[in-house]
C-alpha cells in the first residue's frame, strides 16, 4: 500500500488558487505560482503520492464569495477524488467515546485508525477509491429548499457575529495565568458541548424565532441525545457523569480539547490586544479536527505562531504547518515536490 502524504488546504490556498484560475490575480507572479501548485498537487494526487481530502468548512467559507465558490468547488474536487474528512463533531464524538472507556479503566473499541477522521482509507490506492467514479457534491441547492434563502442569509449573519462570540468568549483568559486559563476554556468547550452550557445554548436558538436556528436547535438536541445514550452505553451514568466531565485526564487532555483550548488560550493571552477575528473562533474548530491526523496542514500566518512556534503542536501531533506568507508557500511547494 502506498503511503500518501496527507495534506489540509485552507481556505486561503483553495481561493487563491481558484482566483489565479479564473484570472482575477492582478499580480502575474502570483498568478504563475498558484497555477504552478495547483498542477504539482494535482499530478502529486494522480501519481498517488499525495491525499488531500475535503473538510466541510472548506466549501462552506468559499460559499460566502460567490466570485470563486464554484472554481474553488472544483478545485476541491480534482484534489480530493471523493476523499473526506468527517465532520468535527463525527471526529470529537469518537474521541469523546474513547475518553470514557479510558476513565472507566476500559479499553475503547479496536477501530482501523483513519476511520475517525475520515469517511474512508487515505493510505488506499487512487484506483481503490475511484472505482465507480467520486461523487459530485451536493452545494445545498435541493437541500432544504424551503430554508435555502433563510440559511445563505443565516450564514452571513453568523460569520458576522463570529467576532462578538470570540471576544466575549476569549477576553477572561487575559487575567488568569496560563494553567488557569487553559483548564478554565477547556472545561468551558466540554460545557458547550456534552453539558448544562450545550442544552441551555440549544433552547436560546429554539427561541430566537428563527426557523433556521430552530432546525440546528432540534439537530443539536438530537446529536446531544444520542451523544448521552451511547455514553451511557459505555457506563458514564449520573453517578459519573460531572468527575467525567469536569475531572478526567482522558477527556480534558483528548486531542480535540487539547488543540482547540490550547489555540483559544494562547491566542488571547499572547495577543491581548488584537482584534479578534471571526476566523479566531472557527479555526481553532479545524486546526482541533485535521491536525491529528494530517502529515501537512495550510492555516494564516497568526494560527502557525500560536500552534507551531507558540505551542508546539506541530511537533506534539507530527504534522509540518506552513503559512499563507511567501516563504511558507514556497517552501509548501518543495515539500509537495518531496514526496516523490
């Protein structure tokens, strides 16, 4: 079996590469090179030397540009050939099962290792995965349809509120010190997640008169519902459920919480001063669910200082992290050549 290189593209590499496509770069250098890459990873995936699967944030935030969303849909196509990651909550739902087993002294179920990040095998050949062709993806046009004005809208507006959520959510932790700080956001995450926080989070949406956030607010419910059953299945009950919760090692230090409280944290105790960004909240969400299992990951310049030279993670998790600057993009470019 071949050993693929697996590789995360974010938003930016997608956009600038559809952008050179379509000849929207100004900057005829700049437009060389992003075509230049485009072809290397393209022949890097043909050759089957190179894996880069779909994540669903990548499709969502091109759909806010509706200049590039369809080129850069494409792109997502030509590199993937039908390889996905799962969702995060697919991913954080495995690593949340795991947790329990552990802190219950018990050994979590045998499982092939890409199957809890991916929807299948990125180490199995390009043939394997091609056999009856990869499936176009469904861009949300005959989903919902009587939503589908109401959720575009929707998601415009939530991109907005990005950045009020981030400053409310992050501004305590510049008074704590480190440890603090990093216990305090990931027990907040856990709280928003399996405890009163997620339910409570759940009922303000079902009463915001918004039939978009009363469909998440029942979806959320239900996940949170089979969330409870299955960890019940497991053995957390009522008598374990809060030391689960706000007491485990197995849980708080999973690689989920670990990467995303630890991203949250640093950046804004280190950058207290910054403006916080939308992205400052959903890209810790990606960076907690790819780099675990990733050899090579694209992010902005400011999430590389915090994971990679802030915190480390690039080591702690195995996985090489490179910028959107012009050196980083070069030397992106030699390590796609690498792996041949």
């Amino acid at each position: 079996m071949n050993r693929h290189t697996v590789i995360y593209l974010d938003t930016n590499y997608l956009s600038n590469m559809a952008k050179a496509q379509l000849g929207s770069l100004t900057d005829q250098d700049e437009c060389e090179f992003w075509l230049s890459l485009l072809e290397e990873l393209k022949d890097e995936v043909l050759a089957d030397r190179i894996a880069c699967p779909e994540f669903a944030f990548q499709r969502e935030e091109a759909s806010f540009d509706t200049r590039i969303d369809e080129a850069v849909g494409r792109i997502i196509d030509e590199l993937s050939r039908g390889l996905k990651f799962n969702t995060w909550k697919d991913i954080l739902n495995l690593q949340i099962e795991d947790a329990a087993f552990k802190f219950l002294g018990k050994d979590p179920p045998q499982r092939e290792m890409w199957t809890t990040a991916f929807t299948s095998n990125p180490q199995a050949s390009l043939k394997n995965r091609m056999r009856g062709g990869y499936p176009r993806p469904n861009w949300g046009a005959d989903v919902y349809p009587a939503l589908q004005n109401e959720i575009v809208e929707d998601k415009r507006q939530q991109k907005a509120s990005w950045v009020t959520f981030a400053e409310r959510t992050l501004g305590p932790y510049t008074c704590r010190n480190w440890d603090e700080a990093l216990l305090g956001d990931k027990l907040f995450c856990i709280d928003c997640i399996l405890g009163p926080e997620a339910w409570r989070y759940a009922k303000r949406l079902r009463n915001s008169g918004s039939l978009v956030n009363r469909w998440i607010a029942d979806a959320n419910m239900q996940e949170m519902r089979v969330r409870e059953e299955r960890l019940l299945e497991i053995g957390i009950n009522d008598g374990n459920f809060i030391d689960f919760l706000k007491k485990s090692d197995e849980l708080l230090n999973s690689a989920f919480i670990d990467i995303h409280s630890s991203i949250r944290t640093a950046a804004a105790k280190d950058s207290p001063k910054r403006k916080q960004l939308g992205s400052d909240l959903r890209d810790p969400v990606i960076l907690a669910s790819v780099m675990p299992y990733s050899d090579v990951v694209t992010t902005d310049r400011f999430m590389k200082h915090i994971s990679a030279t802030r915190l480390g993670l690039d080591k702690k998790y195995k996985c090489e992290i490179f910028s959107s600057s012009k050196k980083d993009r070069l030397d992106f470019q030699k390590r796609v050549k690498e792996s041949k």
